[in-house]
C-alpha cells in the first residue's frame, strides 16, 4: 500500500452530532441511523469499521459484560472506564455515553456534573439517559450548558422494578398516549435522538411521525429512524437470553466456545505451540574479529509481528 493510500484509508470522517440529527430518514431526510453497543476499544474498532454511524456504551455492560441481571448496579465510574476504552477504538462513529441509574435523578445539579464527567473523562461525545416528561428539564438544562443528549422512552431497562420486569410498553391507548407524549417533551426538551425501546411497531411508528428528531429503535418495529442492537445480542454472544427483537447475525459465542475447546486439545496434546510460534535465542556473532569487536543480533528473522499502534500488547522478540 503507498503512503498515499494508508493516510487516505486512515482518513477521519467523523459523525457529528447535528449530522446525526438531520437524519430523519422516514422523512426523506438521510439514511437510516444504525447504533450498536460497544464496551471496550476491540469492539469499537470492529463495529467502527463496519461502518456503524453511533457507538452506544451502554449501561447494559452490566449484564452483558459484568454479568449483572439488570443495569441497575453499574455506576459512573465503571461507565467512565469503558467510555474511554470504546473512545480510544473508535475513528468515524458518533459515540454516546450512558448515564447510570441514580447519576442524573437526584438534582439537576448532580445530572450535569455526572454528564459533566462522562464527557470529560470518559470523552464520550453525548450522552443517553432514559425517561420522558420528568427528566425534559434535565435535558433541558444539559443541552443549553452544550452537553448533547440522548433520549430514551418506553421500555425503560432502569425501571425493571417499577415495570413489572422487562415488559413490552404502551400496549393500550392510555399507556401508549402517554409514551408519546414523553417523546414529544425530551425532543422539544433538545435530544437530538430519541431511543425508543420495547414498545409495539406501530407506536413507534407514532413516535417517529410525532417528532422533529431521529428515533432510534430497539423492540420498536421498522418505521423508526434509525435502529440500535447490543453487540453482544447481533454477533450471538449471548447465550443466556434471546429477546425476540434481536436478529443474530452470528453465532460467536459457539464459534469460540469450539476455537478454545480446539486449543485445549493441541495443549494437552502437545502440538501448539509450534516452531512457527517460538521465539529464537540471542547468538553472539562473532563479526569484527580482528578488531575483538562482539555484535549480538538476535539471530532469526522470525520475530517480526508489526507493532502498530493498535497492536502494541505484547512483546514481538
Ligand atoms: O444500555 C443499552 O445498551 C441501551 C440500549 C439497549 C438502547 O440502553
């Protein structure tokens, strides 16, 4: 590849957040937004160059990387590790940063200094938090100080206690008036997306003709703007749970479950590692003789792993 063409391909186009706004597809307005999950700078770098528009460091890292059976125990700091860790993997997407449960609840004040936080240390570039009318001030307040916001209606993974567990919403009229009326208040509030979760396709569909901003659905049909899955759900790496609105588009956690089983059986039988991943020792060459001159090579030319920058874990000789 010529220099040219490597700073080419390491071009940024970064995806901006009024960018992303102005995406309002079931409008004729852009394409639709696609969203994945990602907590940690491999996956950022994988999804990011699969070309997704917005990377979601989602608070569900609580289930599906800690191993929590809900959201509800992660905390700001935890949020912060990873938001930096997806930052430093991501080159193009837009990247949002969710706020843990009791981080921006207890006072506008707390709200902002814990979205404060997220964008200053974990770098993120906006930040999500779920709710309707009752968090539209906080919003409110978080845009005008230029902290760009994320909304979140409907199935509200922060409330499992309060909804009776993870349950479809705005089934009747009333319930799904209402959520309607929640999206209404958090766009006009400044969000400049609305995630929509777990609610029937043509509610969302509602919500999406109701405002002026890009909906992003999970569990919400075809007719948003935009659509967001957990990674770990999209690649199958999740065996524990399949909810019915996630679409596997592989099956990983098999896949590994047979790589490692087969590195187990090469250990126990001897046969990895090989020659071809062995190190040779250092020989002393014995070049300048005359002049009692030593020179230490380090005899073979099998060392050499390029260290790139984003590969730079490990010792290469
Ligand atoms: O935490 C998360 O991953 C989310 C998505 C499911 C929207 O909020």
């Amino acid at each position: 590849m010529t220099t040219d063409k490597r700073v080419q391909t390491m071009k940024v186009e970064k995806i901006t957040v009024p960018a992303l706004r102005a995406r309002k597809a079931t409008r004729g307005r852009g394409e639709r937004i696609a969203m994945v999950t990602a907590y940690d700078a491999t996956f950022a770098r994988m999804v990011d160059q699969a070309g997704v528009d917005a990377i979601l460091v989602g608070d569900s890292l609580g289930m599906v990387v800690q191993g929590q059976h809900s959201t509800l125990s992660v905390t700001l700091d935890e949020m912060i590790y990873h938001c930096r860790a997806v930052m430093r993997g991501t080159r193009n997407a837009h990247v949002v940063g969710d706020m843990p449960f009791m981080s921006y609840q207890r006072s506008h004040d707390h709200a902002l200094e814990s979205a404060g936080r997220l964008m200053k240390e974990g770098m993120v570039e906006s930040v999500k938090l779920e709710g309707g009318r009752e968090v539209a001030e906080t919003i409110y307040r978080m845009v005008r100080m230029g902290i760009p916001v994320v909304a979140h209606v409907g199935l509200l993974p922060q409330r499992m206690h309060a909804m009776g567990g993870f349950k479809v919403q705005g089934r009747n009229n009333e319930d799904a008036e209402s959520i309607v009326e929640d999206a209404i208040a958090v766009a006009q509030a400044g969000a400049f997306l609305v995630v929509v979760e777990g609610v029937p396709a043509d509610l969302g569909a509602k919500i999406t003709r109701s405002i002026e901003v890009p909906t992003i659905g999970i569990g919400a049909g075809i007719d948003c703007d935009g659509q967001v899955l957990v990674s770990y759900d999209l690649l199958g790496l999740n065996d524990t749970m399949r909810p019915k609105f996630v679409k596997t588009y592989e099956t990983l956690f098999g896949r590994g479950v047979d790589a490692t089983k087969s590195y187990v059986d090469e250990v126990r039988a001897g046969t990895f590692p090989g020659l071809e991943h062995s190190f040779a020792a250092k020989k002393i060459a014995d070049s300048g003789a005359a002049q009692g001159e030593r020179r230490e090579t380090d005899g073979a030319s099998d060392a050499e792993v390029p260290l790139t920058e984003a590969h730079a874990y490990g010792p290469t000789h």
